[in-house]
C-alpha cells in the first residue's frame, strides 16, 4: 500500500508533514512565486538537460493528428507546444496553477502555436473530463506535487480511451551511487543559492529539491500505477536515475 492510500491526515510537503487539505494550496503558492522564471530556472537548474529529457519524452508520447492529448501539470506548455511541433492533433493543456497556465498561453501566442491547444484549470484529482475522451495523458515533473497521487493515476485510467497510454517523466532514483554526494550537494545547495538570485525566493527551491527526495522510486512507481488499473507498465532510466519515463495502458 502507498503512502497515498493510507487514512492519514498529513501529507509530505518536501520534508515536511503538513495537513492534507493544505498541501494543494501550498504547492499552487509554489508555483505563483516560480512561474515568471520557470523557463529560465529549468535551464539554471538542470544545466540545459531537461530540453533533452522532454524531447525524448515526447517522442515518446508520438501523439498523432487524430489524437487527443491530454497534458497534465502543463505548466508554461513545454510538452504541449513539443507535442504540436511533433504533428499531435488537440492538446488540452491542464494544471491547478493559473499564473503557470497563463505564462503558457502567453509562449503559445508568441510561437503561432495556439491552434488546437485548449486550457483547463483543474486539480488532476478531479478532472473535468469524460470517462474514456483522449488517446494519450502526459505528466511531465508534477506527479510529485499531487497531494493524492494514486487518485490522480485513476483519474489518468478513467479519462484514457480503451488502447490509450499514460506517460509520466519525472524525478526518479538516482543509481549511480559515486554520483549521490555531487547530486545531493547540487539538489541542497547550489539550487536554493540559484533560486534566491534569479527568482527571489529560495524556499521554493528548496521545497522542490526536498520534493524530488521524497517522490517513490521507479518501482514503487510502477506499482502505484498497476494498482490504479494500468497495464503493461515499464519505466526507462534517463541520466543515470535522475529522471525516468514511466508508461501504462488502459486495455
């Protein structure tokens, strides 16, 4: 059984435990302060490499022109606006988080991708969306911020078409151990350092270095995912750990 699926009345925010029914408001309080410079913090923050993770992940995904992605924490819409370029039919782009959603729209009018690209405004918990309506869900680093994420992998099955797949990139474990004092030193020191000069706020960083630690690892994961109802589940390693891809089918 998953953390998720136990009764208590905390849930971890970073290192932290805090009340279950905060959790969501302080994470959109996160991302309110983060959003003005998140583009420029993920370069900061990964040296340049989540570009890499993110085309490899959509290429993944190959959502197709009859297809109907659905993107989950879409945040300022890079996997929407990749999924577009890369030929994918309708985007819906959603996440809890406005000020993210409306960097998000702001990129897509300057890049001349706003064509068939929808936004919704919702809680992965509870998506406004019909059982069995999109080909493919996307989550690209946001699992980790849900409150209840076995429900989210739910909502992820119900909204799937018979056939559909469910694709998560996300903080994984890292496995390389020689790499773990250099990793942790950069997570814990180094990322509060570079988001208290660029954005102002270091407690956001840390919040998410913290969050990373605490997000199950690749086979809790796919554990996670199996009990929701998803089949056929694996996951791939990218950089050693550090991230992983994650994918399931509704069947």
């Amino acid at each position: 059984m998953s953390a998720d699926q136990t009764t208590s009345d905390t849930a971890d925010f970073g290192f932290r435990d805090v009340p279950r029914a905060e959790k969501a408001s302080m994470v959109r309080q996160v991302f309110d302060s983060v959003a003005p410079k998140y583009d420029i913090m993920n370069d900061l923050m990964s040296l340049g490499v989540h570009r890499l993770w993110k085309r490899i992940f959509v290429n993944a995904i190959a959502a197709g022109p009859n297809e109907t992605l659905l993107d989950l924490a879409a945040g300022t819409g890079d996997i929407a606006f990749l999924a577009k370029e890369r030929g994918a039919g309708r985007v819906i782009l959603s996440d809890i988080n406005h000020a993210m959603l409306n960097v998000g729209q702001g990129r897509a009018l300057e890049r001349g991708l706003a064509a068939g690209l929808t936004y919704v405004c919702a809680d992965a918990e509870r998506l406004p969306l019909p059982d069995r309506s999109v080909e493919k869900v996307s989550m690209a680093f946001g699992l980790r911020n849900c409150t209840n994420k076995d429900a989210v992998l739910r909502e992820v099955r119900r909204v799937l078409r018979p056939g559909g797949r469910f694709h998560c990139l996300e903080f994984s474990n890292l496995e390389i151990a020689a790499l773990k004092p250099l990793y942790d030193a950069w997570s814990f020191k180094a990322l509060p350092a570079i988001g208290q000069r660029i954005a102002g706020d270091s407690e956001s960083y840390q919040y998410l270095a913290e969050s990373i630690r605490m997000f199950p690892d690749q086979a809790t994961l796919a554990g996670m995912m199996e009990d929701a109802g998803l089949e056929r589940v694996a996951h791939r390693n990218l950089s050693g750990g550090i991230v992983a891809i994650h994918t399931g089918w509704r069947l």
